[in-house]
C-alpha cells in the first residue's frame, strides 16, 4: 500500500493530492451529479443494489425492530428508506448537500422516520456530534471506495456504536471490482464444443492510485476511486477496535444475465463485484 496515504495523501496524475483537497473535489462532482445518481436509483435502487447490495446487507445486519441505524453514504435514500420499512429508525447521512435534498424528496411519506443530515464520513468530529453509543447497527452501503480516508469513518464507528452493535458495509471487491478490471470474452473447445467464456483480467491489486472511473452508463461527471487491497481496508477497522464476524462476496444468478452483446457484471456468475461484511466491537 503506497505510503503516502499514511501521510494525508494519494499519488494523482504525477503528484501527491492531499486528502482534503480530493474529498472536496469529491463533494462538488457529486453535487453536480446527485440527480442523475437519483434518477438513476429511483425509489428502491438500481439493479446492482436491489440484486446484490441490499440483500447481503440485510442479511448480515440481522436487523431488529427499533432498532437504531447510521446510514453513512446514504445517497438518495434507497437503502435508508428499505431500513426504515423493516423497522428501523434510520438517521441518514451524505456529504453532498444535493444528494441528502433529493433522498428528502423522495421519503416525504417517512418524514418522521428518517433523520437527514449533511456530513462528511471522512470528518471524526462531524461524525461524533451523531451521538455516542447512540446507534445499533451503522451500515455503509458503496461508499468506502469513493472516500479518500476511512480511518476517521472506523474510529468514529467505534465510538457511535452501542455495546454489541455492529458495522455493516459493502463496497465494490477489492480483488475483482476496484480501479483496473478489463472484461473479456473468449470462445474454447471444451467437450466437443464451442463454449463463449466471460471474465475479468486483474493486472494490479496490491498498489493503485485513486482514478476517476466512467461508473453508471451515462454518468455525466466521473468521480475519484480509491483502491485498498482487503488486507489494507480491514485493518483501518481493526486499529479502531473492530474484529470481523461476517463476509459475503453476492455475484448476479443466472436469471440475471444480460443475453446481449456487451460484456457486463450479470453476465459474470462466479466472480463478485461486491464485498459485504459485519465488523463488532467487542
């Protein structure tokens, strides 16, 4: 992992960007974005998060009525708005001021149920003013890889959380999913016949610098993501007290696949885009 994270910094086209100076980048390119990300997800999300996110968090969130949930990243409320319909009572946070009055329009009917706020993952402070040991469960739902640290996200989690609460994300998979994927599709003579085979080539893992990445089909304006090999990304949570209890690694079904002509993830049924797991805090 390249050191100069460790100094407050990403390697970027050449030379060291301080992390506040791409977080900030960051806000501006997601509010200038936030309603095509909205349209996008609609009211319950887009395919990705109803197939493969929601599902796996749900299941190692194990969530209990009343419970009391952190949605950190919380874009246009998808996962926030699902939270609060099995019984939860969700405060929802992002750091693009459009973004949290898009997720407001669209959960007028849960108005009194999901808390809305504007505030920075990456700010420790901003994060404690939440409450401590004031929230069940915290779930973060596609958004370590867009943020340029996570160390104050974890050490802040350790502290937001009550005794036996758990942390719930996902993100894209560091080992299939992260800055550098390229598909390919191949035919072979396998068993007397001609067999199509899909994958994903990976020609770097343990040291890759934040790229803008073209994301959605259509995005309007490509934002930063930032690769941390698993080994690196668990143990930001482990120095802030966190053990992990809980993986799952969701690829689409075969229901699922795009029978057209491009190569995409639902066509990729034994490789997963997505990592979700469940961290405590003894």
């Amino acid at each position: 992992m390249n050191a100069a994270l460790y100094a407050g910094q990403w390697p970027v086209g050449g030379e060291h960007l301080e992390t506040s100076q791409l977080n900030e980048e960051g806000r501006e390119l997601w509010n200038r974005k936030a309603r095509f990300w909205d349209e996008l997800h609609g009211d319950a999300g887009n395919l990705f998060h109803r197939r493969l996110v929601e599902p796996s968090i749900l299941q190692l969130l194990a969530l209990r009525n009343g419970d009391r949930v952190l949605d950190l990243g919380c874009g246009n409320g998808a996962l926030a708005r699902r939270l609060t319909r099995e019984g939860a009572r969700v405060t929802a946070v992002d750091f693009s001021e459009e973004m949290i009055r898009l997720a407001k329009g669209r959960s007028r009917g849960l108005a009194s149920d999901i808390d809305y706020r504007t505030v920075d993952a990456t700010d420790r402070d901003a994060l404690l003013s939440l409450g401590a040991a004031c929230f069940d469960a915290i779930v973060c739902s596609m958004t370590l890889m867009d943020i340029p640290v996570v160390a104050p996200l974890f050490e802040a989690a350790s502290e937001l959380l009550r005794a036996e609460g758990r942390f719930v994300f996902a993100t894209m998979h560091p080992a299939f999913n992260s800055n550098n994927p390229v598909f390919f599709q191949e035919k072979e003579d396998r068993d007397g016949g001609v067999t199509t085979v899909t994958g994903v080539k990976i020609h770097a893992y343990l040291d890759l610098p934040p790229v803008k990445g073209s994301g959605a089909p259509g995005e309007p304006t490509p934002h930063y993501y930032y690769h941390r090999p698993l080994a690196a990304l668990l143990q930001e949570a482990f120095e802030a007290g966190f053990v992990l209890d809980g993986m799952l690694e969701p690829a689409f079904s075969a229901e699922d696949a795009d029978l057209g002509s491009e190569l995409r993830w639902t066509g990729m049924r034994q490789i997963p885009p997505v990592l979700t797991a469940r961290l405590r805090h003894p």
